[in-house]
C-alpha cells in the first residue's frame, strides 16, 4: 500500500479517488498505470486524474456483458485481497474511529504489520 486516504460517507468514490491524488504531490513518479473498477468512468476522474498526475493512464477494469453472478475480474481481486487482510485485524473489522485521521493512521499501522510479517517469515 503506498498511500491511503479515509474522507466522510458522504465523499463519491470517484470524487475521493480525485482527492487521493492530488494529495500524493509526486511522491511517486514511477506509477504509470491506475487499474480502477466502473465507478471511476468517466470524464470528471479522467480530467481530475490527469491534473493529479500527467503521466499517469487510467484504465476501467469492467466486468463482462455476458457475465452472470460471481466472477473474478482482472486486476479486482488485488484490492479485495488488500481489504481483506486489512479487515482481518481486530482493530478494523468494523468502523470504531471517530475520526478519518485515526481511521486511516489505523490503516497505515495494519500495512506496516503486514509488511514486518512478510519479512519476518523463516
């Protein structure tokens, strides 16, 4: 994980991912390529994101037309994996936080303790 952001329920997914990076100020001018769900389609996070970061392409991972109940989608399964090993520490298995600060300090606490293991592992 290299970066994280919390913001109200009231904040769109699209309108937060716009957020998220103009908050990175080039602290990772390797990243080429954004891999984002259906919810980011469109002209206003294609617009934002490109004044975010001009390098940076965006592509939809959409779900097939033909498609009918649970199917694993490229690149999807990534995040998932990510929010499940986050949600498998006590701590954040459900919202406690009062504020977005603690939640997401919480967050970045829950991606140090998944690297340590990793690289703790015999």
């Amino acid at each position: 994980m290299l970066h994280a952001l919390v913001t109200a329920a009231n904040v769109q997914d699209r309108d937060g991912g716009i957020l998220l990076l103009s908050t990175l100020f080039g602290q990772f001018p390797f990243l080429r390529k954004l891999f984002a769900d259906s919810a980011y389609a469109g002209p206003i996070f294609g617009e934002g994101a490109a004044k975010a970061m001009r390098s940076l392409v965006v592509e939809i991972v959409k779900r097939a037309d033909g498609a009918k109940g649970f199917v694993v989608e490229p690149k999807r399964w990534i995040v998932e994996r990510t929010f499940s090993w986050i949600g498998r520490q006590r701590r954040m298995s459900k919202d406690y936080e009062r504020q977005a600060s603690s939640a997401e300090a919480f967050i970045y606490l829950v991606g140090i303790r998944l690297l340590l293991s990793r690289l703790t592992r015999s």
